[in-house]
C-alpha cells in the first residue's frame, strides 16, 4: 500500500494546495507512528477521526470467516512489521461536502474512489456528506489526496470539531428565500476550518444555513449554529441579516435551538462564530461526553449569562480581514444557466413521469428553470450512477448539483424544455425515481450495517416499507404521500427519527429467551419550519410489525383527520394515547421461535438476531417474571409521562416519568435482592451499588450517562427542587425513557453473559 500512497504522491505533486499536503503528510507520519505503538491509540482515535476516519461494524462485529473483527485501528500487540503492518478491520471514510456542493469532477472521482477503494457504494448522509464504507486506513492518505485534487478535504469531517457546515440545496433558486445564503455557508466552512480557536471541544459542533424559516431545508432548529437569512429594512434600504440560534441538538435527548440575536449583520457571522468557539472551547464539558454538546453548556450556564460571555470574547478578538473580505465579491456567486429558459413545464400520457414532474420538480425562482431532486433510496449510489450523473449534469447545466439532508441529489438550473430529456437520461442510470420528499421517499442511518452503535437494521426496514408503499403506488391516499418517515438504528438519531411525521429508532427487548429486534415509534415532530417540534417515543414495536404499524398509523389519520389538517396537529388532536391503543396488539402474543424463526431475525439478515442464555432452574424463570412485570410497569408510566405532558401538565409528567426511572431501577435490583422496597433512597443506592459502582449497566450503549439521569433525577426530587415547564418536562420524558432502555440492555446483557452478576458484585 505504500507503493500506491507514494504513486498517488508524486501524481498529484502541483495539483494540491500546500496546506492540505502538509495535513495529509502529518496524517502519514502519525499513522506510521501508532504502528510502531509510538503514539497511544486514544490519541490516535482522535487524529483520524478529525480527518473523517471510522471504525465500523463489519459484519456485525464478526469477519465472514466467523472470527472476531477489531476496532478500526492497529492492534495493541507490539507491532513486528514496522509502518506497513495493516490494519486489523475495513472502516469507514467520511467526506465533507460544504452546503451540499458538488460538480461533475467530484461526482467521477467519487465513483473512481467507491470503486477502488469501497464496497462499490457512496452514501448520501443526513449532513450532506459523502461517505464511502469498508475503507482500508491506510489506503486513506491516497484517498484524501485524490479527493484534495478536486477541491475536497476531510479534515474534521468527525472527532471534536466543527463539522460540515450545511446549508439549503435550494439556495439562490428558491422562491421562498430572503436571499442565497451559499456565499455566507461557504466563508463559515473556510474560516472555522482549522481555525485555532476551534480545535479545544468536547465534543462535535454543526453549524448550518437557511434561506427561509418556513421550509425544512437548512434545519437551523437542531443544530448547534444555526443562521436563517431576513430582511429588515434601514433608512427606506433593505438590508440582509441572519437571526442567529445556538443550543440545537438531536441525539439521545434532543435540544431545539434558542435564539441567540434577532438581526445579525454579514459582517458580524465571523467574528461572532469564533466568539462562541472560544466560549464552548473554554467552558464545555471535557469529561461527561454525554454532556459535552454546546446545548447542554447553555442550559447550565443559561442563555442571557452564555450570551454576554460570547459578547465579551466577541470584544477582545482582533480584527481579523477575513470576517469582511469575502463580503467584496459577494454577488459573483450567482449561478447561470447553461441553456435558455423554457416555456411550460411538459406533459405526456405516461403516468409515471407525471408523478416524477409533480413530485421530483421544483420551479424555480427564476422564470423557466426548474430544480429536479434524485431520489437515491437508502442514499446510495453506484460507481456507474454517479458517472452517468455527472454526463448529466454537464448536458444540462453549468454542473450544478448539491446534496440534501434527505439524502438525495438536486440538479439546478434545468430549462423546462430540457425535462423530457432529463428524465429520459436518468432513467438509463436508474435514476428517476419518483416520490421525492414524500412518504416512499425514507431517510435511515446506516444502523446495524456497518455503525457499532446500531441495535436494530435501519436500512433494512427502509426497504421493507419502502417497497411496502411503493406497490401500493397510486393507490396511496394523498393525505398520506407527502408524510415523512426517518428511521434511526439507536437512539441516537442520526436518522433525525425525532423531527418527521412518522420516527422509528432501534431498540431490543428479551422475549421468550431470545433477543428480539424493536423499533420505538416517535410521534409529534415536525419537518417544516426548519425542525420546528420533536416527537416523542410512545411504544416498542417489534421489528418484523414495525411495516403494520405504520399501516394502522396512516390508515388512522386517513379515515379521522379533519379537512386539510396536517398530521402534527392530527397527533396532538386525537393524542398519542389513542394511537398507541391501536398498536398494543403489535407488542402482544410473540411467535414461538421454532414456529416463526424469522420473527426472531432482522430486516435484511437471515441470522438469528440474537439468543439469551436463560438457566433452566426456578429461579431463572422467577426472575425473568419479576422483571418483566416491573418493566411492564415502567414503559406504562413513561407512557402516562407523555400523555399528562400533551394533556398540559408537566408537574405531573415529570413525576411520572421519575416514578418509571425508580420502577426500571428496581427490576434490575430485584434480580439479585428481592427484597428492595419501592422506598427511592433504597432503590438507587442498590441500583448504584450493584450496577454502577460494578460496571455492569457501563456497556457501549449506555456507558454512564443514563444512569446518570437516574442519580440527578434522584437528587432533584429527593429536596423538592423540581418545578417542570413544558420543555423542561419534554427533555426529562425523553431521559427517562433513554434509561429504561438502558435497563432492558443491560438486562439483555446479563442474561448473555452467564457469570456476570456474581463476577461484577459482592454477596450480600
């Protein structure tokens, strides 16, 4: 490999900037360096996730030899082969694509990279970006050299950084918008690259841009830095402003973002961004990961007391001419067309294009243009796709195509005239899909496929109701087409399941002795208005009845919505009591596992998910019905938490969901001391005795964070100090539901790991 890193060296010698090679060269040098055990692998870790490097699962964490794969990275055994030694597992390349822009020399190289170097796929993610899986490391330093030779840098595509800057695809062509944000997207994405005082955070920061407040496209609500262009007018002048929000967040607890400045002028974007890297560098959270978000440092500290900190460091920065330069020039980023404006959009007797034209097409803002989305299902692309794509886009227009954070691809400045050919062009790659933005049209992470934190298949279940719908075809309900449906493999929510119509995020639950993949179904988010509300988990669905679930749900909504009401006000109408109602079923009266074998597999893997090893005495069996009960009891009260919050009474929310936090708690702690009462003080000192202090609710999917919320859930109602608001409640809900989940893993865990309680705890 050495060989190819030294060809691609010397044939790109001259065609990248100085500065990427002298990164790219430092890369090597720490690669060669962990090899040799020089440099600690927690250090390491970070050098190559800042440049976009992954561990991945393979295999779901098995070679297909059947042995066991390796964290991404060298082995901790003394090395004998010095800097060539290979990497022990396939990881993962993730590449930044600022705002989304592409041109067809990126396109091609992509697909060159795919091919060479990847499984023969680039991923489309929820953040623009490109990522390319089962990458050997140390093919990587040629990876991010071909990739600089085209204007592309992975440099803090992950770690502690500032990540890609997004922006809306539709900037500058859409109708709706105060003006193109492109240029201000671009300048942030060039100045935080590297910047000094961005290098010093706990964890991630992900700024972004929008156009316009009332469409999804920029998503300024969930993120860290978020600027929505307005207009306000001075002196009889229209001047161009950004309002400014901070605090945003998915993840396991989402956070929507806080208005930091009503009006923030251009020449204040910079300075002002820099400000608050300092303020985040300086007070974050370096230790408690799970706390290390910008959005968790705001609500500690508050957002008056936050701001004026940002305001002070904004006042002792020096001038810097990069703030305003760029600001020169500002209109040479208009766009143009490569063919003349069309007359009216076309129609034929085909009733598939018809749909791509009204479902695919967005008309532009300028007269006779159009903007036409690709609909890439899963965010997947092949080698041969994404060449046929970039012939494509040079045919009809000035190469301008951007990503989405739908995952697919949008062709700007397409002449009306030229639709019929277009649509005829991507149909010979595959390419015209119909269904863009609406229900068929589903967003899922990489789940259990390649991520190590995937409890359940994402994109397995993608496709299933995907193909689900589209055989329906016409037959959908137009009440039902343009709903949104995103689907996380954890948690997490790198599949945004908290912000659509309709969420899933994996989880697993023990039934009958085997592990059984579920999907928790989160209602009451919003997509439009940039975000504007999340949705909340209202019950566990097991995965192969996730695609009947969402059938009762829409069926739901189509026979009882009132005229033109959306499905987010339909929700908080009719209340997600009465919705999950019509799913308690789902959850009741599992198969045997020798009946229906594959009730017990995945979507999309014919292996068994997963087996517990249950003891066959008495007190096995006793166990297991103690707990079950109890959990039982917990989901009930976490579910009551929901319904007191919609119902307007988040007192009462809060102290139900404290209530199912103690009731999970205890049904771990009856599994050793059956004796524990339902006296709280007993419960966590217990709880935290025989499970924290021992490690053994510390597994990858937990760590300590949720029990965490058990012990300042504790803390706070233990003295009285809790006065929930309705957003305050939302927030604590949605932590108690994250450790109950934490619970049932850790109870799968026990009962996989045979030894393990007496091992991790002391007789009592």
């Amino acid at each position: 490999m050495k060989a190819s890193n030294e060809l691609w060296k010397e044939s790109l010698a001259g065609k990248i900037p100085e500065q990427l090679v002298e990164e790219i060269e430092t890369f090597e040098v720490e690669m060669q360096l962990r090899s040799q055990c020089k440099v600690d692998e927690k250090v390491f870790a970070e050098t190559r996730l800042r440049r976009g490097v992954y561990g991945q699962r393979y295999d779901n964490g098995r070679r297909h030899d059947g042995t066991e794969s390796k964290q991404l990275g060298y082995s901790n055994q003394k090395q004998t082969k010095g800097p060539d030694t290979v990497w022990d597992a396939p990881g993962m390349q993730r590449i930044k694509i600022p705002y989304g822009g592409l041109n067809p020399e990126q396109l091609e190289l992509l697909a060159e990279l795919a091919e060479e170097y990847s499984d023969g796929i680039a991923h489309i993610t929820t953040r623009q970006d490109v990522q390319l899986h089962y990458i050997h490391v140390e093919n990587t330093p040629a990876i991010m050299r071909r990739l600089a030779s085209v204007g592309i840098t992975t440099r803090e595509a992950c770690g502690n950084s500032v990540r890609n800057v997004t922006g809306c695809p539709f900037a500058g062509i859409c109708r709706d918008e105060a003006f193109d944000v492109t240029p201000y997207a671009h300048a942030l994405t060039q100045f935080l690259l590297g910047h000094p005082d961005a290098q010093n955070f706990g964890r991630k920061f992900k700024p972004t841009f929008s156009g316009c407040a009332q469409h999804s496209c920029g998503l300024t609500a969930m993120h860290d830095l978020g600027f929505t262009a307005a207009i306000r007018e001075v002196d009889g002048e229209k001047q161009r402003g950004f309002k400014m929000y901070v605090g945003g967040g998915l993840g396991a607890v989402p956070r929507q973002a806080k208005l930091f400045d009503e009006f923030v002028i251009p020449e204040e974007i910079l300075p002002l961004s820099q400000a608050m890297a300092k303020v985040f560098g300086k007070h974050g959270e370096k230790k408690i990961r799970s706390r290390a978000r910008l959005k968790f440092m705001i609500e500690k500290m508050g957002m008056e007391q936050f701001k004026q900190k940002v305001l002070e460091e904004r006042e002792k920065l020096e001038h810097d001419p990069c703030w305003t330069d760029y600001l020169e020039n500002i209109d040479s980023w208009q766009e143009v067309p490569l063919h003349p404006a069309g007359e009216t959009l076309p129609e034929n007797g085909d009733p598939r294009f018809n749909q791509w034209r009204s479902e695919n097409l967005r008309q532009q803002r300028q007269e006779g243009y159009v903007t036409a989305t690709v609909t890439l299902p899963l965010g997947d692309m092949a080698p041969y796709q994404m060449r046929g794509l970039a012939e494509i886009v040079r045919q009809f227009t000035n190469g301008t195509v951007r990503s989405t954070v739908e995952q697919n691809l949008v062709i700007r400045w397409v002449s009306n005239d030229d639709v019929p050919a277009l649509y005829e062009a991507l149909g010979a790659i595959g390419l015209n899909e119909p269904g863009a933005s609406c229900i068929t049209d589903i967003v899922a992470c990489p789940g259990t496929d390649t991520c190590k934190l995937g409890i359940s298949s994402s994109r397995g279940l993608a496709a299933e109701l995907r193909n689900r719908l589209e055989r329906k075809g016409f037959e959908l309900d137009e009440a039902i087409r343009n709903l949104h449906i995103k689907i996380s493999g954890c948690f997490n929510s790198c599949g945004q399941h908290h912000v659509c119509d309709i969420g899933f995020y994996g989880a697993n639950r023990t039934v009958k002795g085997f592990k059984v993949p579920h999907f928790q179904v989160v209602l009451g988010g919003q997509w439009e208005e940039n975000a504007g509300s999340y949705g909340l988990p209202i019950v566990a669905i097991p995965s192969k009845r996730v695609p009947d679930a969402l059938e009762r749900i829409t069926d739901l909504f189509v026979r009882t919505r009132e005229a033109d009401e959306a499905f987010t006000k339909f929700v908080g109408r009719i209340g997600k009591a009465k919705i999950r109602q019509i799913l308690e079923d789902l959850t009741e009266e599992l198969p045997e596992p020798e009946a229906e074998p594959t009730f017990y597999a995945d979507w999309g893997d014919p292996r068994q998910y997963s087996i517990g090893d249950i003891g066959k005495g008495e007190c096995a069996g006793e166990v297991v019905t103690q707990y079950e009960f109890e959990m039982a009891g917990a989901e009930r009260m976490i579910f009551g938490a929901q319904v007191s919050l919609e119902n307007g009474n988040p007192p009462q929310a809060g102290e139900e969901a404290y209530a199912a936090m103690l009731r999970s708690a205890k049904a771990l702690v009856q599994i050793q001391y059956d004796d524990v009462t339902n006296d709280a003080e007993e419960i966590v000192e217990e709880f935290k005795e025989r499970y924290f202090d021992t490690e053994i609710f510390l597994d990858p999917f937990a760590g300590p964070k949720f029990a965490n919320y058990l012990f300042a859930a504790y803390d706070a109602f233990s003295v009285g100090a809790v006065e929930h608001t309705s957003e305050s409640a939302h927030h604590f809900v949605e932590e108690a539901q994250l450790f109950v989940e934490a619970v049932h893993t850790c109870y799968n865990r026990i009962r996989s790991e045979p030894g393990i309680l007496s091992n991790g705890t002391s007789a009592r």
